[in-house]
C-alpha cells in the first residue's frame, strides 16, 4: 500500500528517470510535428467509419439476405459471426507485426484489401460463397483496425490521447447512425448487393488518403517471431465455443458436434494460456496484464462487449421480424443509440484526459446495464416506440462514457514500443465479446422457439408466425437482455477495481520513459 511518503519518493524517482531518458528516446522515436497527429487521426477515423458502417449496414440487410439467398439460421449468424472471428483471431498477430515491421504498411494492405473483397461479396450467389468473402474481408478489416489505436497513440501526446479517442468515437456513431439507414435505403430502393458496393469508393479514397498521409513513428522492435501454435490454439479454442454455443441452441446441447466442439474449445484453451507463459514471443503477452490499469481496462473491455455487442442485432430481428417493420424503418428505429454515444464520447475522452479513466468508465458501464435492463423488462409487440428510444438513449450514454476512457486508460499503461499489441490485445477481447454477445443471446432466443419460427422471424417474415410463437420469441429477447446487462454490471465491477488515478499518473509517466 502506497503512503504519501512513498508516493512522493516513488512519483520523484519515476519523473527523474523521464528526463534522464528523454534524449534515448529521441534517438528511438520520431516526434511528428504537431499538424501530423491530426492528419493520422483523420486516416485512422476513416478505417473506424469504413468498419462500423459495413458492420450495421451489413445487419440491417440480413433478413433480405437470408431470403434472397435461401440460407438457413445458422448458416445467417454464421455469415455474421465469420468476420468476426477471423478480425478476433487475426487481430493479436496484426499488433505483433505493426510492432515488427511498422504500422503504416500493414494499415494500408488492409484498407485495399477489404475494398477488393467488398466489390467480390457483391457478386456471390449463395450464403457460403458470402461466408468466405466475408471472412477474407475480415482479413483486411483486422489489418486496419488492429493498427489504427495504435497509430493513434504514436501520433498523439498522451495528455491529448483520450480527446483523440473521443472524436474517433465520434466518427464511430456517426457510421453507426448512417449505416443502419443507409443499409435500409440500399436494401429499398436498389438490392442487397449495394450494401458491399457502396463499400468500394469509401475504401478507394481510405486507402489513398492513408497511403498519403500516414508514416511510421516508432522504430520497429527486433528479433520478434509470430507466434504460430498460440494462433493456432486461440483459433481452435473460439471457434471451439462458438460451434458449441450456435449449434447448441439450434441441434440440442448434448449433439455429438457440440458435445466434441466444447472440448476442443476447453482444451485449445488451456494448452494457450500454458503456451503463451513460456513462448519466447507470445501471442498475448501475458506480462502486461501485471499492470493493473492494462488488466482491468482489458477485462472490463471483454465484458462490456458481451453486454452491447448484440444490441442491434436484437432490435433489427425485433422491428422486421416481430413487428413486420421494413429495413429502412429498422433502420431509423435503431439510431438513437449511436447518437447518444456520439454526443457523449468526446466529453468523456476530454474529462479522461482530466480525472482519469476509472470513474467514468465505471459509470459508463452502470448505465449501460441500466438501459439492457430497460429493455429487459418494458420489450413487447406494442411497446410505444419512445419507451424504447429512451432506453437507446440511456444505453447510447453509458456506451459513450465508457469507451473512450477506457481504451486511453489501456494505451496510456504501455509503453511506446507495446502499443501495437497493447492496441491487438483490446481489440482481440473487445471481438471476442462482441463475438460471445452475439452467439450467446441467439442461443437463448433459439432455446424459445421451434427452428423454423426463428428461421421466419430472422428472415424478416412475421406473417409466418402465429401470436404465441412471437410471444415465446419476446420471451427470449427479454432474457437476452438480462443476461446482457448482467455482463455490464461485471465490466463496472472490474473497472471499478483499476488503480486510483494518483498511482495511474505514476504508471502512465513510468510507461512513457520506456
């Protein structure tokens, strides 16, 4: 425990050696000039944009898709959940190179990447052919937002760091409020197809831009490997639960390829925590989650993903599915969320830079709970739409409050040369549980209602179903959400247990002498 004693020796030991090493540092790091920082953050919001408006679009359409192209319900979450596993399992991989190689050339590989492959899903014909684009576009997508916390960070000075973050949320509610409507309008007004398309001139400019605009501050490190079998067995540990958790809901939980899926997931697990403690360069470096600020901002992270990440995947299968609402007004419905985020974000990222992270994510994640809880118990087939754009708004809030604090808290905690993997490490665990979010509430909604009701409800289609099947099925919804803010009231419990921001200070400023 620290006393003020030790804490003033401590805080005086720890700034004397940041003057000492200013000058080693100098030889290590180039400084940009004071414009470039805000020209990288602009290269950087434009990969942010580019992912969240093809994520919500991409959900506003999966009832048209699943009825244009004949796929069943499991074939749908899975055409969901390949982008994101391939993004989560690849993520860690792509901060170990940025950290090797360099963050420039690996952000601009992705951003054209993903361009290709969004022209290719436009022109597939069956829901497989879209799975495997899909996950080849989240080969891109892994590139580019697995280096972009990290190039923001480089460029920024760590006293500005959470404003910089805030206005990347900004950027990130805005193409969530236009990719829900614009997914509707392309989905109305054209085909499905344009939902990939409309991808194509955004990512063209993106990839210029960065081209352009980007360079490398950090010298890259030395003698670094991939680590191959931790990538392996991370692999094999989540695809292992998620086979278990999506086919379990839909095949029963004692089924052979559940019951094998769920051993493999346990197994692969334990082997790649073993291995990652003895590799000699890990996939997860397990050693910066001594750093309390790193654990628990990460842990909290993973939690508050599970909490949000089906969010608006519930309430697209609600509004088409059981209120036979078309993908525009879907669409709408769904905006006042990211709105609320949007207005919030940068508030908070401007007060993190102030009073530190620990308060206001806490508070952030609280309220998030508060608005699943919302949604819990007022979801029903005539629930007055302002009852539900109140709880939007209520969870919009607590999103907002909490990203941007959180994610400068977890990049402050590193030094220079860890930001690529410190950057990896939280987007690997904010993917697993957006990934978790969504395999977990489809397997409890599943659990509610016959195969083929959910395969109509899913497809948009709620003709099909008769009033007690949808009343099952809002039976579902509600316990989805209960669970879900149970995961928020653990991420606030977790981020609650990260350091007082005194001995943050005292971390921060020792992280930024390395």
């Amino acid at each position: 425990m620290y006393t003020p004693k030790c804490l003033g020796r401590l805080q005086n030991a720890v700034f004397n050696k940041v003057r000492k090493r200013t000058e080693v540092t100098a030889l290590n790091r180039h400084v940009p000039d004071s414009a470039y920082k805000w020209w990288a953050l602009s290269a950087t919001s434009m990969g942010m944009f580019m992912a969240v408006l093809n994520d919500t679009t991409l959900l506003v359409a999966l009832p048209t898709l699943i009825r244009v192209l004949h796929m069943s319900s499991l074939l749908a979450i899975w055409v969901m959940l390949s982008y994101m596993v391939t993004q989560t399992i690849l993520v860690l991989t792509v901060g170990r190179f940025s950290d090797m190689y360099g963050r420039k050339r690996w952000y601009v590989a992705g951003f054209a990447l993903f361009t290709t492959a969004s022209l290719a899903a436009g022109f597939v014909s069956n829901g497989l052919a879209l799975l495997i684009i899909r996950a080849i576009q989240a080969i891109g997508g892994s590139l580019v937002l697995g280096n972009a916390t990290a190039i923001v960070a480089d460029a920024f000075p760590r006293k500005q760091l959470g404003l910089a973050l805030g206005i990347n949320s900004i950027v990130i509610a805005v193409g969530m409020v236009l990719g829900p409507v614009l997914g509707g309008l392309l989905v109305t007004l054209f085909n499905w197809r344009w939902v990939f398309w409309f991808n194509v001139p955004v990512g063209i400019l993106g990839t210029l831009w960065a081209a352009r605009q980007l360079h490398d501050v950090t010298k890259p490190l030395q003698g670094q490997r991939i680590d191959f079998a931790g990538n392996v067995s991370y692999m094999l540990s989540l695809l292992g639960a998620l086979i278990a958790i999506t086919w379990g809901g839909i095949v029963g939980w004692h089924a052979p390829v559940v019951l094998i899926a769920a051993i493999s997931a346990a197994a692969g697990f334990v082997f790649f925590i073993r291995w990652e403690n003895t590799a000699p360069s890990p996939l997860l470096n397990l050693s910066l989650f001594r750093i309390r600020a790193f654990a628990m901002g990460n842990l909290s992270n993973l939690f508050i993903a599970m909490a949000r990440g089906a969010i608006v995947l519930l309430f697209i299968f609600y509004f088409q599915g059981a209120r036979g609402e078309d993908a525009l007004e879907a669409g709408i419905s769904v905006i006042p969320m990211a709105m609320a985020m949007g207005i919030i974000a940068p508030v908070s990222g401007w007060f993190a830079d102030r009073i530190g992270a620990r308060m206001l994510a806490t508070a952030g994640a609280i309220v998030m709970g508060i608005g699943l809880i919302g949604f819990a118990t007022t979801i029903s087939l005539n629930t007055p739409y302002i009852d539900i754009a109140s709880w939007l708004v209520i969870a919009g809030i607590g999103n907002g409050l909490f990203n941007s604090p959180n994610t400068s808290a977890i990049m402050r905690a590193v030094n220079a040369h860890e930001r690529g993997i410190a950057a990896g490490t939280r987007t690997m665990l904010l993917n697993t549980g957006n990934v978790f979010s969504i395999g977990m509430v489809l397997a409890l909604v599943a659990s509610t209602v016959p195969h083929p009701v959910m395969l109509a409800i899913f497809s948009g289609q709620p003709a099909h179903v008769d009033h007690t099947a949808l009343t099952n099925f809002l039976r579902g919804l509600s316990l989805a959400f209960s669970v879900m803010a149970m995961m928020a009231f653990i991420s606030a419990a977790l981020s609650f247990l990260r350091e007082p921001k005194h001995a943050a200070a005292l971390h921060e400023a020792h992280a930024a002498s390395q």
